[in-house]
C-alpha cells in the first residue's frame, strides 16, 4: 500500500504556480492629477450652482462659503474623518492653490461649518450635473436609508448576550433621483427620520425643472403608486412617470381607479410593450444606491440632525463627482 502511495505521487503534475493579479497603483504624479481633477470638478460645480461666495457681507471673510462647501466634499470624496483631513490634505498645495486659500483652515473650522449648512444650496449643487443627463431622457427615483450605527453586528450580539441595553439607531432617509445611463444623481432630498417616499415627489420635480426638455420618463416603484403623483408629474416636467399598480395582480383592469393607474396596468404587465422595457431599467436605480453605500459607507458619522444632513448631501456630491471623473466628463464642466 505504501508503495502504491507513492508511485500515486509520482505519477501526480506538479501544480502549476499561482499567477497573482497586477498591483494597478497610481503613481503619485497620476494621484497628484486626480486630486487636481476632483478639486477643479468640485469647485466648479459649486461655482455653477450660484452658491453665494459669501453668506454675510460682515463676515471675516478668511475662507468663503464656496471654499468651505468644497472642503466638505473633498472629505468624502477621500473618505477622511475631519482630524486626518487636516492631517492628510493641509499640507497640499494643490488643494489650496486651486481653491485659492492662503492656508489650510483648522479641523474644528470645517466640524462646526458642517451645521450651518444651507440645504438649499447644497441641492443646487446637486442639480449643476444636470448637465450630463443622458440623451435617453430616463431617470430612476427611489429612497434608501443610512444609519448612525457604527457598530459590527458581533458587537451588538455580545451586548444582547451580555444583557447590556441597546440605543434604537438613527435614521436619515435619502431619495434621489438617478440617470439609468450615467448612474449621476440629478435631485435629492435629505430627511432627518422615517418619512413615506410619496412624500419627496413634489420636492424632488421641483429640482428638475431645469431638465424639464430633456427628460422624458421618470420610473419608480410601486411605492409611489398615485394617481395624483402621475398627473403632477406630467403637468410639471411634461413627462411620463411610470410605477406599477399596487393590489392584487390579478385585478381586472376596470375595477383599478384612476385613467393612469388604468394604463399602467394595461401596459406594465407581461406584454413587451416599451413602457416595459423602459421600466425595466428601473433597478439601475438600486445600483446606484448600492454605489452610494459602498464606496462611501451606510453610516454616518455626523450625530446632530443638521450634521448628518449635510454629510449626506456631501456624500451624493462626492457620488457625481466620482462618476464624472470615471466617465471622463469632466470637460463638460470645463475642467
């Protein structure tokens, strides 16, 4: 037996060496360009937007609004806690000489601007990539949520085991609305809690008024099945908003109320009509929510409301400006 052991061995090839993948690291000329791209891309984004340079004609004028906006992105573009931005980014002078400060502002400067953020202004950043809607015209609205909670869930199974008693998590609730071509989000909405997604619709059409001629359907799923969300849309962007109906499938089409909700039945089943192509892109929408949290994390770190408003927002800037920069364009805005 213990020969046949071995002649068994004998007779075996000899593994073939594992071929690792190639390391792609960027040089740090290339990390030097990048930095410089998203700096540019940043700032002339929330120069696009008409964001006031400064908020007070009193104020001391040492670092402007605009300045300070873009610092708040460019943390969760890198990912950094407020300290190590500091740390990491104050000794570049890439950083300051594009945003044209004399010196890098102090890590508390940028924590307590976080709360003082005017949300209006961080929307119409958000709505200056507009610009790259896609000439398909369709767009993807959805809702996701991000928690306080930082905690591994080995973590909190120990505190249960243990009897330890545990703070109900935080939520901030975010809707976008998402190009199915570039996965850009072109509107937002930030809310502090638990809310219904009907209720963003008005906020979010408002935000796309300014790509009113160009979109052409706004897809969403059956949560913000309403008539009346359908009529508001069609009358405010002059396009069309398809959602399946809600209820039992097998419903005939007379007993569902509403002359939209009517058609969505009639054209949103099983035929392969083009409203069923068309809302079959629909879940590109869910990637770009998946994007969202794992590049830039499903916790927050901010505590206050307004904190973890404003992060939020940041992190759906930080969002566009990554695909911009990885669809190469960038030159749209110049840069």
């Amino acid at each position: 037996m213990v020969e046949q052991r071995k002649r068994y061995r004998d007779k075996k090839e000899p593994k073939k060496a594992e071929t690792r993948r190639p390391c792609t690291r960027l040089s740090v000329h290339e990390c030097q360009r990048t930095l410089h791209t998203v700096v540019c891309l940043v700032m002339t984004s929330v120069v696009t937007a008409e964001v006031p340079e400064y908020r007070h004609l009193r104020s001391n004028h040492v670092y402007s609004y605009r300045q300070k906006i873009a610092l708040l992105v460019l943390r969760e573009y890198l990912d950094l806690p407020y300290r190590r931005m500091y740390e990491v980014v104050g000794g570049n002078p890439i950083v300051t000489d594009v945003l044209g400060m004399d010196f890098f502002p102090h890590h508390s400067t940028l924590a307590k601007f976080s709360k003082s953020v005017d949300a209006e202004d961080l929307k119409a950043v958000v709505c200056s990539f507009q610009v790259l809607l896609d000439q398909s015209g369709v767009a993807a609205l959805d809702g996701t949520y991000l928690s306080d909670r930082r905690r591994s869930a080995h973590y909190e199974r120990r505190l249960k085991d243990f009897g330890v008693p545990q703070r109900k998590p935080v939520f901030t609730k975010a809707s976008i609305v998402s190009d199915v071509e570039t996965k850009i989000i072109l509107a937002a909405e930030v809310f502090c809690g638990r809310k219904h997604d009907v209720t963003f619709v008005p906020e979010m059409v408002r935000q796309l008024q300014s790509c009113r001629d160009r979109l052409r359907y706004l897809v969403a799923d059956k949560g913000y099945d309403c008539e009346r969300i359908h009529f508001f849309v069609r009358k405010q962007l002059g396009a069309r908003f398809l959602a399946p109906c809600k209820g039992n499938p097998w419903m005939p089409v007379q007993h569902i109320g509403g002359h939209f909700r009517r058609r969505m039945k009639q054209f949103l089943g099983p035929l392969c009509s083009v409203f069923t192509r068309i809302y079959r892109m629909r879940a590109i929408v869910e990637t770009t929510n998946s994007m969202l949290k794992k590049v830039f994390g499903s916790t927050l770190r901010a505590v206050s409301p307004e904190g973890r408003r404003t992060e939020t927002f940041m992190r759906i800037i930080a969002h566009n400006v990554r695909q911009t920069v990885a669809l190469g364009k960038s030159w749209v805005f110049g840069v």
